[in-house]
C-alpha cells in the first residue's frame, strides 16, 4: 500500500511518499520549532522497512531546505536529488550551506528530463521502481539557463525548481512543481511533457505569483488540487477545481489503492468533503495523532 503525505509546517512544504515498493521518498524540508523532533520520529518510523530512502530537493528556497542539517543528522541523507546548479545567497543560513555541502558531495543524483536511475524509475532484481519520473527541467532550455544564471548571482531561485511526477502502478497520480512562476510555466510549456495527473500540489504554496497557467491545467486535468499555507491575500483559489487547503486541513495524508484515493486531515473539524465520496473509512490513529477521514476520490 502506498502512501503520500504532506505536512502542515508553515509557509512552507514537506512530503513523504510511502511507496508500495521497496522505497521511501522525502520531498523538500522545513523543520523549526516543537515539530522538528516528532516530523523526523515520524518519517524514521515510516521509513524504517523500506531498503532504500531518498530526499528530493525541489529547489534551495529557505522555506523548501530549513533543518535539512537537523535532518540529516537524525536520519542520515544517503540518496539526495537535486538539480544541478550553482546557486549562491548574500546570506548563508546553516541549511542553505548544509544544502549546498549535498548538492555538492558524492551523495548527489542531479535529476532532469527524462533522466533514468534506479530505483526511481527502473526495477531490477534487487527491488521495484519508486514510480517517480522527472518532467522538469530541460537543462538546454534557454528558459532554465536564464534561472540559473539568477541563482548563481544570488538573485533569485524559483524557476530552478524540477517538476516530479509519482504514478501508482494502476492507481493514482501526483505532481510536485516546486515554485515555479506563472510566466516561467508559460514560457517553458512546449517543452515539458505535461500529463493528466489525478493529484497536484499547487506551485509556490498556492500563491498567484505560482498560479497554474490554464494551458498546463489543461494538460493536467487534475481532480484534486492541494494548496498550500501561503497567506490567505496571496492565494489563487483555482475557481472550477476542486481543492484541498492546508491551512485548514493540516496534515493531509493520501492513500491510493486501485481506482480508489482515501484521504484524510489531521484536523478534526475539517469534516468530509461532499465532493468525495463516503466509503465510511475508519480514521487512521498513529502513536502521535489521528488522520480523520474526509472522503474518497474515485478515479
């Protein structure tokens, strides 16, 4: 059975993919505060019987990288995928200068289009793929060139975010873009390999800046679209769509078996969703909380 998580931590993101294969897949990392040491408790125990682990870094923003250095030193980082870049900040934090020490060592897999690695999309004797296929980027692109020339002068680093797809055998579909800009989306649309895709994380937090473009919604025809905890005035709400919001769902755990995704909210009062249907699926009660069903999406 496989699992896809998202964490309330802020205005920022953090996933874990519990694949139904021999693999763990964490996606980007933001760790301040009470939560850190019950967040790494939790993805350790999660992880703990799968063979192999990886962590995905969308892009060095502080809100997608903060506590990677606590991380690693509590769950140690062996497989870190990242594109490959050169980008620079006027104010080194500690994560970002623990980033760039991955991004830079022997542990590092620079992922971009189409690339092949297993087990992220090959499977061989030892174990099954993950199910991750990269979209993004397109390193001759001139687009991206431009991006990373920005990060490299320490100007700017969304549009240096990679586009990741997760395809459950015979069942669902999720997308993670980073924080991709709306214009940049646009400008890069004829050379991406966009998909229908069941699930989508909505680029930068949800915010306008980050808004889908319609000629990628299009491709994508998502169900379900998970905005995340930018500020309410910052938000594009995705009018026709249906949406799950973290800031008032919180946790938001996927379970995708067959034709069928559960879904649940580690808020109590989030209540069902009449735009899912009721299958009347029990809560899921961990030794930390309680994930309250909220319906489930027929594929």
């Amino acid at each position: 059975m496989a699992v896809v998580k998202s964490y309330t931590v802020g205005a920022g993101d953090m996933f874990y993919i519990k694949h139904n294969s021999d693999n763990f897949t964490i996606i980007d990392c933001q760790l301040f505060g009470e939560h850190m040491e019950w967040l790494v408790q939790e993805l350790k125990a999660e992880s703990k019987h799968k063979g192999l682990t990886r962590f995905i870094s969308t892009h060095p923003d502080e809100d997608h990288i903060q506590g990677i250095e606590y991380l690693d030193e509590k769950m140690p980082i062996r497989n870190f995928y990242t594109v490959k870049n050169e980008a620079k900040k006027s104010l080194e934090t500690p994560s970002f200068k623990h980033y760039c020490k991955l991004r830079d060592s022997d542990k590092a897999y620079y992922v971009h289009k189409n690339c092949s690695r297993k087990w992220m999309n090959l499977s061989d004797d030892v174990r099954q793929t993950s199910g991750i296929s990269i979209l993004w980027p397109d390193t001759s692109n001139s687009h991206y060139k431009n991006a990373l020339q920005l990060a490299k002068e320490a100007k700017a680093f969304n549009n240096i975010s990679l586009v990741a797809r997760y395809s459950v055998e015979n069942s669902a579909s999720f997308m993670w873009i980073g924080d991709l800009e709306t214009q940049f989306m646009e400008d890069i649309f004829d050379d991406i390999d966009l998909r229908k895709t069941n699930i989508v994380f909505a680029p930068h937090h949800g915010r306008k800046s980050g808004k889908l473009p319609n000629i990628w919604l299009d491709k994508l025809q998502p169900e379900i679209i998970v905005i995340g905890e930018a500020k309410q005035r910052h938000l594009h709400h995705y009018s026709g769509y249906q949406k799950i919001t973290q800031t008032r769902a919180l946790d938001i755990t996927f379970v995708p078996e067959g034709s069928k995704v559960k879904c649940y909210s580690s808020n109590p009062s989030y209540g069902q969703r009449d735009w899912l249907h009721d299958e009347y699926e029990p809560n899921i009660t961990t030794q930390r909380d309680t994930q309250y069903y909220i319906g489930t999406l027929n594929l």
